[in-house]
C-alpha cells in the first residue's frame, strides 16, 4: 500500500508536467497467466516421484505507461509494473516480525503479504541531437541495459530472454546511456553506466557498493535479414573493503559478462542464435592458498520462430527454444582440493502464439500464448546426486492472454 501510495504521489506530480508537452501517449500491457508445475518431491514411504507443484491463475505482469514528447528533440517515459506474483516486501535477518522462518545466513528474507505489488520499470528523459551525431540519443534515468537480447526482448515466447532469467543482466536499470543507429540502417550500439542493481532495487536495500556498472552494445546488420552483435559488461557486487574496520570483505565480486547473437530472418522465419558467459571473480574469498573461488559460467539459446499469417486464415506463430546453462566452472571445495564438478541444465520449451484484435497498422491488440518447458539437469553424481538422478527435473505448462491499449493526446 505505501508503495502504491508514494507511485500515485509521483504521477500526480508528473501527470501535469507531461501533459504540457506536444504530445502525450498513454500506453499499456496486461499479462493474465495460468501455470502449472511438476516436479520431483519424495512421497510418504521416501522415494521421488513427480507431483503437482503449482496450479494457479495471477496477473503475471501489467504495464501501464507515459511518454510525453517535449520537442522535437525531447521526450520523456514513465512505466509502472504491476504484479500478483513476486516478492513485495524485503528485510534484514534480524527482524523479529517476520512472517515466515529466516536463513541466519542469508542478508534479507522476501515474501509477498500483499494482494498486489508494484515497481517503477522506466522513469527516463531521450535527449536527441545533443552531440552532433546523427541519430544519437541522450538516455538519463531508470531505463533498458542494452545487453544481449534482454532490451528487445518481445516476449513471443512467455519466458524471459536468456539473460533475465540466468541472472546474467538485468533489463532495466538507473544510469546513463548514449545509444543510437548506424546510418543507412547498418546496425545499432549503446554505451552506458549504470548502478549494476536492476530496477528493483533502490534505497536500503541497495547493495553496499560504490562502483558502476559499465556497459557497450554493438549490432551489426550487413545486409537486410541478417543481425550480428554482442555485448560487454562490467558490474561488480558489494564492496571491496567493509565501511566499518576496512576488513576485506569476501562477498566482493568482480563480473565480467559477454553475450553474443546472430539472427537470420527470411520470410515466415526468424532464427536467433545467443551465446553467453559470465564470469565472476572472488579476490578476498580464497579457498586454499592455491586457488580461489573465480568461476566461468557460460550458456546458449537457439530459438525459431515460423510465422503462419500468409498460409492460414489466422494469425498464428509456432516457436521452440533450446537453453543450455553450464556452471559446471563453479568450484566447490572437497578436503584440501578444489572441483569442478559437471553442472548443466537442458531446457526445450514449445510454443504457440494466436494473436487478434489487430488494429488499423495490423498490429495485435490480444495475444493468447502457450507454452510447454521441459528442464532436465545433467550433473556429476557423486557431488549433485540429486540433479544426476533426475530429482530436479521439472516441467511447465503456461497459458496466457496478453492485452495492449495506446492512445495518443496531442
């Protein structure tokens, strides 16, 4: 509720401002899901077996969005996020009142004891032609990190791009960026600096960390249909040294992330093609003096999607997806040596798209999607015997109906 409140303070406060310029549009996206979950759990006599895990209806996401146009050269955006399903409240271990049992290891325990949550997901001011550069823009605020396929992301499938849903980048955060197309239509790029935390966090619960995220973002499309790019990233986590004492602290983390992508699309096809690696650095944290905790983990995605529009009297769109997630670098510690035991996950999700209500530029208003994700683990037995054996596989149907409105005040 206070959350709520303080959102409806600052649109009323910035509903005046934006309605004086040239232009105002007024946008939004409505998720509603069903899913449902099975996974291994034990049964009374202690053996696993696949059980119903979760079989429920939420509003996944809503979207409700200004963009007011200054000038020419001067626009404004302001989104909020709604949700029924994530985490709405976060607080330190040592709160007493907690609703739930507390991880004396962990820094801050999340749960959800609201109806409805909410997040601010763009507050950003696009300064055009500041710099004589044609084409370039000036970003200023919360808005998209330009890494990998996370800022384009259009959701044909339900799931999140790659990058969002390995922890790699987040999609949207504080900072500043210059972006902007090639001409003659030959590709795009951005250069930024963020906070490196994501727009979901802000204020305490900030981590406690003083340098910036630094960022650069390349694609390339020689000829029409074919897109190559890729995208680097520095971010680190918490601080190298504690405020209190200057001991150093063994949670500090130096990240290095790389993505790459290649797309072909040629009539009803589209195929994307992502190659990921994120590597993670631990110089206070050693845990023998011949090694350390630095680790490498690297992933890939291939997804095709076919348009049916032209071959059926029904705007259809079929879609697969291959995800492979590797963190078998991640060292864990057996006695006096260091291991890398075998850590993969698989993942093949199948999709349909059925979009309708077009409007007069033959864009859908309302999109039904479904989806079917399966997720099997292959793992060293002896140090993840549960992966191994299969007791962490899982699979998910999802069902969703998406809806869009715009409307522009000028």
């Amino acid at each position: 509720m206070r959350n709520l409140l303080l959102v409806l303070i600052l649109s009323a406060i910035l509903l005046p401002t934006m309605l004086n310029g040239q232009e105002l549009k007024i946008s939004g996206e409505m998720w509603g899901r069903w899913t449902m979950d099975n996974a291994m759990y034990k049964n009374a006599a202690g053996t696993y077996e696949s059980k119903l895990a979760k079989n429920n209806l939420s509003l996944e996401r809503g979207y409700i969005g200004l963009e007011s146009k200054f000038s020419e050269s001067t626009k404004a955006r302001f989104t909020i996020d709604l949700f029924s399903t994530d985490a709405t409240h976060e607080w330190p271990s040592t709160y007493s009142d907690a609703v739930q049992p507390i991880d004396s290891v962990s820094a801050y325990t999340q749960a959800s004891i609201d109806g409805a949550g909410l997040k601010i997901k763009y507050a950003y001011v696009d300064f055009a032609n500041l710099i004589p550069i044609p084409e370039q823009t000036l970003s200023i605020g919360l808005q998209k990190v330009y890494f990998g396929t996370i800022y384009d992301w259009n959701y044909s499938l339900i799931g999140k791009a790659p990058t969002d849903e390995y922890k790699v980048a987040n999609s949207a955060d504080y900072g500043v960026t210059f972006n902007g197309f090639i001409p003659s239509g030959y590709g795009e790029y951005a250069i930024g600096v963020y906070n490196g935390e994501g727009y979901k966090k802000v204020g305490k619960s900030l981590k406690d960390n003083t340098e910036l995220a630094f960022l650069a973002n390349l694609r390339l499309t020689p000829i029409p249909g074919v897109t190559l790019g890729g995208s680097y990233m520095m971010n680190t986590v918490e601080r190298d040294t504690k405020l209190s004492g200057d001991a150093a602290n063994k949670k500090y983390e130096k990240q290095s992330l790389m993505d790459g992508i290649a797309r072909l699309a040629y009539g009803p096809a589209d195929l994307w093609i992502e190659y990921i690696t994120k590597g993670v650095e631990l110089p206070n944290d050693k845990l023998i003096d011949a090694g350390d905790k630095d680790y490498t983990s690297k992933g890939m995605m291939i997804m095709p999607i076919i348009s049916l529009a032209e071959y059926l009297p029904v705007d259809l769109q079929v879609i697969g997806r291959y995800d492979m997630w590797d963190d078998s670098d991640k060292p864990i510690k057996v006695g006096s040596e260091i291991k890398h035991p075998e850590m993969k996950l698989n993942a093949i999700t199948l999709g349909v798209n059925y979009n309708i209500m077009h409007d007069i530029s033959n864009v859908p208003q309302m999109q039904i999607q479904l989806n079917y994700t399966d997720k099997k683990y292959s793992a060293d037995e002896v140090y993840y015997a549960d992966y191994a054996k299969g007791y962490k596989d899982s699979s998910q149907i999802m069902m969703q109906l998406k809806w869009r409105f715009s409307n522009t005040i000028n």
